[in-house]
C-alpha cells in the first residue's frame, strides 16, 4: 500500500496528479474497512472524509480524528535525487520518494494499524480521517471545509500529521503548532531599468527594499516593527522547563546543515526560541541583475518574501498591519507589503489527559523516553481544526519519519523499521483510547 | 555602410559574430583608404589599428585619435524590439538596431568623414583609429594593447566614442568619464537551504547581506564606509558653474522615466551629482526562493552586486580594501567581497585649446550651442588612454545619438539626420585641427 501511494504523483502547487489521488486514497480507505466521502463543494482540492466505527466491543462514544494530507511538495531539483522521487524505491532499509515523511507514510501507517485491529476483534473506538490536499500550499480551503463539514469532522481528540525519531532515537511529539504571516514586499522605482550611472541622482528600488528590511530587524535578531511582540505571553515556569528537559545537539546541528554562524540562540536552550519566539525570516529577496559578471543596471523593482512565525495570540492580519505601519512611519511609503497567507498558532493543553496518553503509549511501543514539546516550530492548519472542533480540542502530531528524512528537499525517505513502531503506537494508542471514560 | 554594419551582430558578452566583424570593420576601414593592422596577441576580441596620413595639403605633424569599439551589448530581451535588432531597418528618418547608436553608428560617421574629406582634396590632419571589440564588457583586454602598442596609437588628441543631443537638441559632450569598482558581495549561512522555521535560531544569509548592504549607505544616501570619500576633491567654483550652467529637465526625466521618487539631489542642481558625486548603487540581489505565492525556505547564500561610479582619485582597488575593512569592522566577516571590475575616472583638462576647438566646431555644423561637460556620469576606459599615450591628452567625447537612443535598451536608434549633422561635425573639427600649430 505505502510504496503504491508513494509511486503516485500528488503536487498541489502544480496540479498534478490530484483526480489520480483521491480515487487512490479513498479505495484504500475503502480497503480498510472505511465509509468515504469526497467533498468538493468549498473550492480547492477535494477533501477526503474516511469514517470506521468501532467494534462490537469497542467504545462508541469516543471519536479519534486524523488529520493527513495526500499531497506533496514539488519534487524539483530532480538531479539532486538518488533514487527516483515517484518511484518508491526501497534500500538499505528506507522507502525514497517524494511524500514518504510528508505524508503518505503516516496515512499508511495510520490505515494499517487500522486493518490490524479489525482483523483482531474490530476497532476500540470510532476512528475519523480529513485528508486534505492543499497542505503544501497553505491549505487555503480546509478552513471553508472544516466550517461546512465541522459535525461530520468532530471528535475528542486529534492526532495531527507528522512527527518522527529524534537524533537520539526518541519519537518526537507535539501538541501545538506555530501560526504564520507570510509577507510580499515590493518596491518599485521606476517604469524602466535605468543605466546605473544614474545611481547619482535617481533613487534605487533595492536600495529602498534594503533599507526598509533593515529597519524591521536588528542585527542581534530583535524584530523592530512596533509592537510586533506586544500579544506574546510571556513564559511560564512549565514552558521553559519542558523546552530546557529536552537536549538540543547544536554542534550535531551545525555540523549536520555546515551553519557558518553560532546559533542566535546564544547561551540559551534552542528550544526556548524554536518553539516560543516569533520570528521574521527573510525567504527571498529579488532585484536587477544576479548573472555572472557585472551589468550596470539601476534595476527598476525589488521584492522580498518574509516568514514571520507566530506564536499564541498573536493574528496574522495585525502583524500585516503593524509592519504596514512601520514602513509608513519610517518614510518607505514606497515600499508595499501585502499577506500571501496567515495562519494562527495553536496550542493542545500539555496537561491534558490524552496528550499523557499519546506520549505514555510512544513510549511503550518505541521503547524509549518519548517527547512531547508544547509546539512545533513549524506551522500548519491546527487552528481552523480549534476554532471549528471545539478549542479545547486535544490536539498532538506525531509520525513515521526520522531526523533526516529529508522532508521538501530530494533523497526524502522513511525507514521501515520506524514505520513499524509508528503503526504499533498507533494500535497501542487507539486501545488506550478507547478504554478511557467520560 | 551603416546598414550593413549593424546588421552583423557582433556580441561581446556572448561572443557572437567577432570574427565576422573584425573582417567586415577591417573592410570597412580599408574602403575608407586606411592602412588597417590587426592585434590579437594580448588576450581577448582584436583590437584595430587603422591609420590614414594627412593629405597632399595636410598637416603631418598633427593626429587625432579616434577610440570607438565593434562590440555591442547583446540585444536581449528580444521580444520588447519593435523591429529586429539586428535588421537596421529604417522607419521615420531613425536607423533601429542593436549598436546603433553605441557604437557603430559613430565609427561610420567617422569614416564617412574621412571619406568625404579624401575625396575632396586629402585628409587635413593625420587620423588614427583604435577600435576594440570588449566596450560591454569593461574592455578587460584593452589597457595590454594600449601598454604595447603605445607608439603605435601615439596621438595629440582624442575623440571618444559617444554623445549625442540631449532633449533641447544641443550636441551634449564630455571631456571625461568616471571611474568604477564593481563589486560582488555574497554570504553563504549553511550548506543547504533550510525550513524556515529554524528562523529562530540559525542565521540567515539574505538577513546578513541586507544588514551589512544597509550599514554601508544611509537613508539619505550618504556612503557610510570609512574613507570613502576621502580621495574625493572638493569641488571648484569653475566645476560648478559648468554644472550650473547646463538646464536639467528633472520634471521630463521623472516623467519620462516613471520615476516614483524625488531625485536624490534635492534642490541642487543634478549635475553636480551626476557628475562630481561617487555613488553605491545595488545593481541586483538574490537570495532564497522569488517565484509565486510562498516558499518557507531559510535560504543557504545570497549575493549583491554593487556598482561604485568613481571621481578622479578614487582607486577602485583601494575602495575594495575600504569597503572589505567596512564589513570586518562591523562583523560582517562572513559577508566576502571581490571586484568584479574596476576603472579610474579620467578628466580632460577643459580649458585645453582642443577642447574648446570641439565645443566651438560643434556649435558651427549643429547651428546651436554645444554643451561640453568636465566628465559623464558614465564610466570607460579613458584612464589606460591617459595612462599609455600621456596623461595631459585631451579627450572629447562626442557622438550622433539622441536623448532617446536606448543604448543597452531594445529599440535603440539613431536619427539620420543627427549622422548627417555628426559627420559635418567630424569635417569641421578635422579641417580646424590640421590648421593648429605647435
């Protein structure tokens, strides 16, 4: 089942594949003993709805929804693959392919812990699935698709889409994730290109961009835009002690990814930045001639791309909104800013019964201290699943990969020794779950 | 013969059709009755030697130099020509075509010139040529021929390659050019690009660049690296008057241009900027993913090419040694810096009898006043000249563009009555340079 999905494109951001995939998952949905609807009646890629009832000794009022989604990243750059990325190859060991991490191993892990427990005496609670296909694209439907559907989607708690083995061997769990405002700022000077001997007199659209950037970050890493931090909680006692409980390998880090700089965390615990800080992180940045040589343009535009991650509270369309005021307030009325896509953060309850039940289960079944950070560092569409389900909604992602599976770039892969654990967890979770109460 | 020339390309950054021109200019030359030499032993494109001795009548005592080059800029992006850039065709009195007017329409005037005054009782003066095919791409080769063929291209004053009318119709000329330090500046933060959400904690390239970019030019745009304006002579109440005295059409050039800014010069006049000011312009940056919609990446390098314009005095390679001290002593150390190229501004003496002669001849075949200015705000390789054949030879340039010829842009054109009036000019200037003595 794992190496057939995996062999079958699914690219959002090019369309490619998507009819092909969701006949695919909803007759392995279907295999697995499940109730399928397709819905595409909220714009996008269809949303797959799969549906098993617990077992004739299975708890029915308990409800465990999983979140996944069918499609991947571009596959691109394709000489940069060892193996081919739709072509599910497996050696020493691990399946390559393009979507093995992110994530069709965890759907196949998820449906084959699924097929186990009915072949052995049916399911110990009722099981749901969303599974969605604009995930690697900012899943910009999924909001309108949980808000129409959100009776068939409810449920008492949520395993969310990924996760993996730490560089020690531990599964990594969260149970939050951090919210986004991905920002487009463009300047632009002129109609045309100019000779850049006019550099004397003629303003220049990088130099403003530039100019402008810098104004919004100091060179020690402090985000300068006016309020930018004024929503962020400060830190409990228990957020710090969960970030300083789990080691960070920094040099491994370092080593690892050749980082020419020390981590700005400085003397910190990277986790205490990783998962609570906000951040602003320039993705791209564009103007005038990058070919070989020199060309003596006074290019005519300039654009940037800008990630702020965000934590609790804080709302994307006011971070647009403040760094739309800074810029106007320090002079660059010329530069313009716009939201490519905002997300929320969200944040499970760490205390929260099913969250323990999701971290004691890891650990009986990997064998090994499992760990559950509060957050992810990344982000991803955790809130809509809160703000449609219930906000109390328990909500923890854990998964098949590994520390370098490689997730968005070439060489992607998962190990089947970890797919294994990862479906034993899911077994041993979905027991638990169903023989809890109230 | 202008038709033919631009029809045969004749790209440098390309090195397209130099084989091909080097026979046809050598032709060309040959027809005119010049003794035409050929020198590719120091590297690059050939650069051509065409001699033609004064006339029965003439003075031989006395030589102009003419410096023109065959390369041209390559004709890119092709589908914004409205004619082909390589067809010449002639539409409402103007030539269209790649070099038009930089430079091979004046290398025609030129000979026509000669050509008519050999037809009409021998050439007044001796002329030399000396035309190089690397213009476009900062004539690396060049100085290596001047070094060694010093006696050869021996000269008691020189026509440059360029000019043309500026929007009032005045012949517009320069008796010196400024200098260049083209630099590259580029960071590299990791091995591979990383998910962005690592932005709290590992340092990213595009940011570093952007600050150390911003550190070194002030909002205002005033050069903050130390020293930079050091080398920098004030400027004489003879230099500004000649700034004063020429009208600068700012609101046309906005206009024109679609220019969003005010021009950085404020209320003084721009050509004191443009043509006594160094100045630091971004001709282009990149750095991480610039397509549409969002990429979450932190991206692993970015880079900057800067374009220094020189004064008399600067060195670019001591501006190199500045700006590299600049980015140590702000701990920008992982920012690296190279020069791409580098030129010395030259500045002919303007009180020198030739170039008043160029002025005033210009004067009579134009029927309005000519307007001679210290330097362009554009940069050439003058400095090798003075360097090689002496430092006190003047050096005018001249030329048959327009205000709006396009050099480097498509649809570049000159106007044939602007050949016609740039050849007479050629006729006059010659004849008045054979009758000076001493």
């Amino acid at each position: 089942m794992l190496q057939r999905y995996c062999q079958q494109p699914s690219i959002a951001a090019q369309q490619v594949g998507i009819a092909e995939t969701v006949r695919l998952v909803k007759e392995m949905a279907k295999q697995a003993g499940g109730e399928v609807s397709v819905f595409d009646d909220c714009g996008g890629n269809p949303v797959i709805c799969a549906e098993f009832a617990a077992g004739p000794r299975g708890n029915r009022d308990k409800t465990l929804l999983f979140y996944n989604h069918y499609d991947v990243q571009p596959p691109e750059p394709l000489d940069e693959w060892t193996y081919p990325p739709f072509g599910a190859e497996i050696h020493d060991g691990k399946v390559f392919a393009r979507g093995a991490a992110d994530n069709k191993g965890d759907l196949t892990v998820r449906l084959q812990a699924i097929i186990a427990l009915r072949e052995n005496g049916g399911l110990p609670c009722n099981v749901k699935f969303l599974i969605e296909g604009e995930e690697e694209i900012g899943s910009p439907s999924l909001p309108a698709y949980l808000e129409k559907y959100a009776d068939q989607f409810k449920a008492d708690a949520c395993i969310w889409e990924f996760g993996g083995k730490n560089m020690d061997g531990q599964p990594q769990m969260v149970a939050g994730i951090k919210g986004m405002c991905y920002l487009q700022l463009w300047c632009h000077g002129a109609d045309v290109d100019l000779h850049s001997s006019n550099g004397a007199i003629v303003d220049n659209a990088a130099w403003r961009l530039v100019q402008a950037l810098a104004s919004m970050k100091s060179v020690d890493h402090r985000i300068l835009v006016d309020g930018f931090y004024e929503d962020v909680a400060s830190l409990t006692p228990e957020l710090v002690q969960y970030a300083e409980e789990q080691p960070f390998h920094a040099e491994r880090m370092k080593e690892h990814l050749g980082l020419r700089r020390p981590l700005i965390s400085g003397d910190e615990n990277p986790n205490l930045h990783l998962w609570y800080a906000p951040t602003m992180t320039i993705c791209g940045i564009e103007s005038g001639y990058t070919g070989d040589g020199s060309k003596t343009v006074l290019p005519r535009r300039a654009q940037a791309k800008l990630d702020c991650r965000l934590v609790p509270n804080q709302d994307p369309d006011d971070i647009l909104e403040k760094v739309r005021r800074h810029l106007h307030r320090h002079g660059f009325t010329d530069v313009e800013v716009s939201q490519v896509n905002g997300e929320r953060a969200y944040r499970s309850e760490m205390n929260h019964p099913f969250v323990r039940m999701v971290k004691e289960t890891a650990r009986e079944a990997y064998g090994v201290e499992a760990v559950m950070a509060p957050t992810s560092a990344g982000t991803g569409p955790m809130y809509p699943f809160g703000e449609y389900l219930g906000h109390s909604l328990p909500i923890v992602s854990t998964g098949c990969g590994w520390w370098n599976s490689r997730a968005h770039a070439p060489d992607e892969s998962i190990r089947i020794e970890d797919f294994e654990q990862a479906m034993l967890h899911m077994v041993l979770l979905l027991n638990r779950f169903g023989e809890t109460q109230g």
